[in-house]
C-alpha cells in the first residue's frame, strides 16, 4: 500500500488522457466529416427537395447490368437519410469525452492513499460505472450499425430507382459499387466504415480506465473496500491524518516565567521529611546574635 507518484501516475492516467478522450474527438470528426462530404456531393440536388430528410443526387451510369456504355445517363436518386445511427455515435463520442475527463480528475485524486474514503469510493464507483457505460453503449452502436448496414442496400441495379431510407454509410458504399465514376462515393463510404469501426478501440480505452482504477481500489483492499468494509486500513483507522486531527486534543504547555526557577511538575514534589533541616519545605537557619572564641564564653555583639 503506497502512493503512486511520477511515472506510475502517467501510466494510470494514459487510458483517459491519451486514448478515450482524444477517440472520443476523432469519432465525432469522422462522423461529421462523412456527413459533410456527402451532403457536398447531394448539394447539386438540394434543388429537387421532395421531403424532410430526403434529398436527390444525380449520378452518370448504366440503369441495368447489362446495359452498354453508350446507353448511360444520368439517373437522378432520391436520398432518405436514416441518421439513427450518426446520432448513436455522436451521443456515445459526447458521452466518452465527458467520462474521459471525470475518469482523469478521478485516478489523479485516487493516487494517494491519505484523504476521506467516503470520496474515494465515490471516485472509484463514478469512474467504473461511466466506462463500463461507455464500453457496453460503443459495442451495442456497433453492432446495430453493423447489422443495419448488412441488411439494407440495393441488391441490384433495379433497385436504384427506387426510394429508400438508408444510412449514409449505405448510400455512399452502394453508390460506389454500382457506380465506379462517382469517385466522392468511394472516400465518403470510407470515411463512414471508419467512424463506425472506431468504436472498437473507443470501448478497449474504456475498459483500460477501468483497468486503471481497479488498481487504486485493490491497493485499498479491493472489492470489501469498495463496498463499504476497512480492507486494508483495518490498521489505520484510528491514526491521526488530516481528516481526525482535530479529534486528539492539543499538547499541554507549561510556561515559566523570567528570572524563576524551574515549575516542578506535581508528580515530581515530594513531601518534606520531619526533622530535616534540608528539606525544602524547612526555612533556612536564623543567623545567631553571637559569636565564640575558643573556650571563652559567648559575648554578646552590638550592632
């Protein structure tokens, strides 16, 4: 049980600092930057506008498999966004950002060992439960986008006239593979697939934050310390720290006066002994009025 200091705090700190927060920006810039670019490309149609959400983009090729290319023209396309999932990933990328900065504030206050621990399980319980979220929301995104994508487009060139509701990922990708001249399509469809698989490394750096904040909570004693029991500060309980200082009263001073002897403590005195002349409890010798000279008897001085 010690603190973590320098090095080993950067190495805690690394999963939200250097990974969850700067994924979670990356994905929100890739989903706005496949929405920018096909709404670049759909511009030209913005003027044919038939709906809320649905826009018409013009592309140049064959209206059948087996149609010469002589015979192609263009063939105008009415979009409808289904923008379910630019939604998820964007609310899940907020979200990540947001819980990779209280994971940060959470692992810099949990790296000491003094201070309440009421507060640091409270840390140690947000820091969990946000990256948890955060772990299990970027799969479950991914895997309904990836379901989504792999069940909707257009099965052939017949179908190109047709409306449909897809995603932008599905527009962009099936333009591109029924029509190779629209080259924009292939970069979109690229920008998309990435915004959606990103996912995958935004929950591991979830799941690596919790990584990191498991070790401060095992070297308080691991899950008995984090529901509530002493885990390792059994021992520790009753020592003086910032927080019961104020429980112990304070020293008692004694203080001695200028040019006075030493204050004896109580249980320092003792009682004077009867008949000791040296006691010091016994007043000191009177001074005798007379003096003697050899054998002669005492006479008496005048002052």
């Amino acid at each position: 049980m010690h603190n973590r200091r320098g090095f080993q705090t950067v190495i805690l700190l690394a999963p939200a600092i250097f990974l969850l927060f700067p994924l979670s920006l990356v994905t929100i810039a890739l989903e706005r930057t496949a929405a920018s670019l096909f709404t670049f490309q759909t511009s030209q149609g913005y003027r044919y506008y038939s709906g809320y959400g649905r826009h018409t983009i013009t592309v140049y090729g064959p209206r059948t498999a087996t149609q010469p290319e002589e015979d192609w023209s263009s063939i105008r396309i009415v979009v409808d966004v289904n923008s379910t999932s630019a939604y998820c990933f964007i609310a899940v990328s907020i979200a990540a950002c947001i819980f990779s900065l209280i994971s940060a504030c959470g692992i810099w206050e949990l790296r000491t060992i003094q201070g309440p621990q009421r507060h640091q399980r409270i840390w140690s319980w947000t820091n969990l439960m946000t990256n948890l979220v955060t772990a299990v929301a970027s799969i479950a995104i991914l895997i309904y986008a990836s379901v989504v994508q792999s069940t909707e487009g257009w099965k052939s060139y017949e179908d190109v006239g047709k409306e449909f509701r897809f995603t932008r990922e599905t527009w962009s990708c099936d333009i591109k593979k029924f029509y190779r001249t629209e080259d924009w399509a292939g970069v979109a469809c690229g920008v998309a697939q990435t915004s959606r698989y990103i996912l995958i490394p935004l929950a591991i750096s979830a799941l690596l934050v919790m990584v990191s904040t498991w070790i401060l909570v095992r070297d308080r004693g691991g899950m008995s310390w984090l529901f509530g029991g002493k885990g390792r500060y059994a021992g520790f309980e009753d020592a003086p720290s910032v927080d019961n200082i104020a429980m112990y009263p304070p020293p008692q001073v004694y203080y001695q006066q200028p040019n006075q002897p030493g204050q004896m403590y109580p249980q320092q005195m003792q009682a004077p002994v009867q008949g000791n002349p040296q006691s010091p409890q016994s007043p000191a010798p009177a001074q005798t009025q007379t003096e003697t000279k050899g054998n002669m008897p005492p006479q008496t001085v005048w002052g």
